[in-house]
C-alpha cells in the first residue's frame, strides 16, 4: 500500500524505509514502511476549482473567487483578489 506524500521542506529528505530520496516539493508514492520519515507530509488532493495561474488578468482572479465564494470590493486589485482567495483557502 502507498500513500501519496509530499516533501514541504527546503531540503531533499531521504526515505527511511528505501533510501529513496525525495527532492524539496516533490510528491511522491511513499511505502508503509517510509510513512515515518521526517519532514514528509500526506499530500491533500484539490478540491474545488483550481486557481488561475498567478500572473493571470485581475478579472480571471475574480472570476476564481467569485467561483469560491470570496466577496470582494468592485475596485479590488489583482493582489488584494489573489491575497483574498488564498486567505479562504486556508480558512477552509
């Protein structure tokens, strides 16, 4: 059995069951017997619509958070729209 897993961390983490090592950010398949490994964690699987890409027009990020159920001012930037929606995400 695996379980997906992601290494949040800045550093490569080494697999305590394997040896494998897996990179800073990199999600990966981890064994029962690497589930113990420090500095790992379960990776969440998306839920909800995905976000636009960051450099998207204000009016995609808008759209995204209207989407999402965020309220937001008719004058908001780009930048208060994207601060906004990752603010409801993490409420979530």
């Amino acid at each position: 059995m695996t379980t997906p897993m992601t290494n949040p961390g800045p550093r490569p983490v080494v697999l305590q069951g394997t040896g494998r090592v897996v990179g800073a950010g990199e999600r990966t398949d981890v064994a029962e017997e690497d589930l113990d490994t420090p500095g790992l964690r379960p990776v969440r699987p998306p839920t909800g619509p995905r976000p636009p890409a960051g450099n998207a027009r204000t009016d995609q990020w808008a759209a995204h958070a209207a989407s999402i159920g965020v309220e937001l001012p008719d004058d908001a930037t780009r930048d208060q729209i994207k601060a906004a929606v990752a603010a409801h995400t993490e409420e979530s």
